[in-house]
C-alpha cells in the first residue's frame, strides 16, 4: 500500500503543470550553454582527437577549461546531462498522455487541444535531440573563399560557392544542405602563393607529394592548422609558412633546400609581399577570410518546433487557469487529472 502511495505522488509530481515550465526552462538554459560554450566536436571516447581539440580551448578558456570539461558542459551533446533530461522528459510526456487518454472524456476540448499540444512538443523535443546525438557532427575551421565551392574533405562534402563573405559576420551562414549550417567563428588567414623564376615564368608548385603541381595556390592558416608546407619540386625548396594565433600577426616564411634541409631565407610578412632564394621568387597575396564552424544537426527543426509548441501549451494551460469563474462549464479550467504542483 506504501509503495502504492508513493507510485501515486510521483505520478502526480510528473504530471503536473509546473513540470512543463521547469523542462522549458531547462531546455532553454542547455540552448543558451550550447550557443555561448564551445562544444567538442567528437566524443569523448575518442580521446587523442578530443584532448587536442581541448588543448586549444585552454588559451581561451582559461583556468575554466578543466573545470567546464570535468562537469560535462563542453559535450553536452553526448553528456550524461542530457541524458537525464531527455529521460525526464519522456517520463513527462508519458503520464501526460496516459492522463490524457484515461481523463479524454471528462476533459474540456481546449484541454484536451493544451495536452497534446504539451505530448507532441516533448515528442518532438526528444525526436530532435535523439537525431542530433546519433547522426550529428561538427567540424571546425571550414574556411569560405570567394567563388570557390566550399569542401569539407573530412566528411566528403563539397558545397556550391558563395559570394563575398563578411569575416565579420554574425548570423550563421544556411546552406542548402538539410539540417547542416556555418557558425562564424572570426576570421582565419588566406593565402594566395605564387613561384617565379628570373624571366618571370610561374613555376608549379606541389602541395603535397599525392597531388599535382598547381601555378597558383591557395592556403588557409587556420588555428586547428597554423602551418603550411609546400615544394618546390623544380629547384629543390621546401617552403614552410606559419602564423601566431592572432590573424592580424605577421607570418614567418621560411625556404629549405629538401636535399639537405639548409634554410636558404627567411621572413615575416604583415600583408602582401615576396620571398626571394637564389633564382625564385615566392609572391603571396594575404586575404582574411571568414572562418566557421559547420554544424549538422538534422534534429534542429524538429527540437525547434517542439520548443514552441511547449512554449504554447505552457501559455495556453496558464490563460485557462487564469479565467473568471463566470465562464462557461464546459470550458472550466480546473483540470480533474493534473496539477499545478
């Protein structure tokens, strides 16, 4: 009989009214962390790849950089947190529609319009969720050049191109892609590099020993990928250029003979400029480009969608307990099977 008791209390704790307005108000806050935090962009299991990119929190973050990792708050996404809201939430839903259905004949149509309402946005909610925690993924520094198709290699995406984009945007940047998007995350260093030779002819230049010499290259130095390397496969120069932190900072350029690994020159560019070794002459042409974070979350609309819908069945419950005893009977607010607790 005790038992019995206490299945009852919990019952009516978990379909009470007031229960909406918490899980609305803490789903707001975990919107507003997410927003205003960092969030890893692997799981934690995956630990080298997480403990670099936790590295590069800390100039950032500072002395809060453990602490925020330790409680959770920088994998949210994956976090045992969430996980325990989302089972809160099911809970809700479910007593909210057993009463719904035990009670559907004794209840007023805007009460029965008000539950499920309340039942499809938690469903909603935990649907959305649900598709951003398994099919979800961000990678960051995706740099966006003018007229040229935007490529995310690691996930085998390659978008159309876009126009002139401002390194000080604001507003996320929607792609045509479902459910993927672009966070501006400031500005990163783009490098447009060109090798001449005494007559002023280009000389091709490798980026890599996999992919065929180009004329012209385009770099971005980003602060995942401070560096760069390039050769020189003609005359035998390795070139290396790299940038501090700050994106308004000069680069150092630096020219090796591969054959022995002899720094040949060296320099620090602020803007545009050239590097001269023996008969070569590197040209580079600095740009500062918009850099983004991209965020596929497939769940998005429907975590959206079911936040206002809450929203709406929290205000529609609170206007039918807030009119005057002199309305209609069947529209009454008092509600026989929930309470505001």
């Amino acid at each position: 009989m005790r038992a019995r008791q206490i299945l009852n209390q919990v019952w009516q704790w978990l379909g009470a009214d007031r229960r909406l307005v918490e899980a609305l108000i803490v789903l707001l806050i975990i919107q507003a962390i997410v927003l205003f935090l960092p969030q890893a962009p692997v799981a934690i299991s995956t630990s080298p790849v997480y403990a670099r990119w936790l590295a590069g929190l800390r100039p950032t973050l500072k002395t809060w950089t453990t602490p925020l990792a330790m409680a959770g708050l920088l994998t949210l996404r994956t976090s045992l947190w969430m996980r325990i809201l989302l089972a809160w939430l099911a809970l809700i839903v479910a007593v909210r529609c057993a009463d719904l259905f035990e009670h559907w004949k004794e209840s007023t149509p805007s009460q029965r319009r008000l539950q499920v309402l309340a039942c499809v946005a938690g469903v909603l909610i935990i649907a959305g969720w649900g598709a951003q925690t398994v099919w979800g993924w961000k990678q960051s520094d995706v740099i966006v050049w003018p007229a040229t198709p935007i490529t995310i290699p690691q996930r085998g995406l390659t978008l159309p191109a876009r126009g002139e984009v401002s390194p000080n945007r604001l507003i996320p940047l929607l792609t045509e892609r479902y459910g993927l998007y672009f966070v501006p995350k400031g500005s990163s260093v783009g490098l447009v590099v060109r090798a001449l030779d005494e007559q002023g002819q280009v000389l091709p230049l490798s980026p890599s020993s996999r992919e065929e010499p180009q004329e012209e290259l385009r770099l971005a130095l980003t602060v995942e990928a401070p560096e760069a390397y390039f050769a020189l496969s003609q005359v035998g120069y390795v070139f290396r250029i790299s940038r501090l932190r700050e994106t308004a900072a000069p680069l150092q350029v630096q020219v090796y003979r591969s054959a022995d690994g002899k720094l040949l020159a060296e320099t620090a560019m602020q803007d545009d400029g050239a590097l001269f070794a023996d008969n070569v002459r590197l040209e580079l042409q600095r740009n500062a480009l918009p850099s983004f974070e991209a965020v596929y979350n497939p769940g998005a609309p429907l975590e959206a969608v079911g936040l206002l819908a809450l929203l709406v069945a929290i205000l529609g419950v609170y206007h039918l307990h807030r009119r005057p005893s002199g309305q209609p009977a069947n529209e009454a607010p008092d509600d026989a099977h929930t309470s505001t607790d």
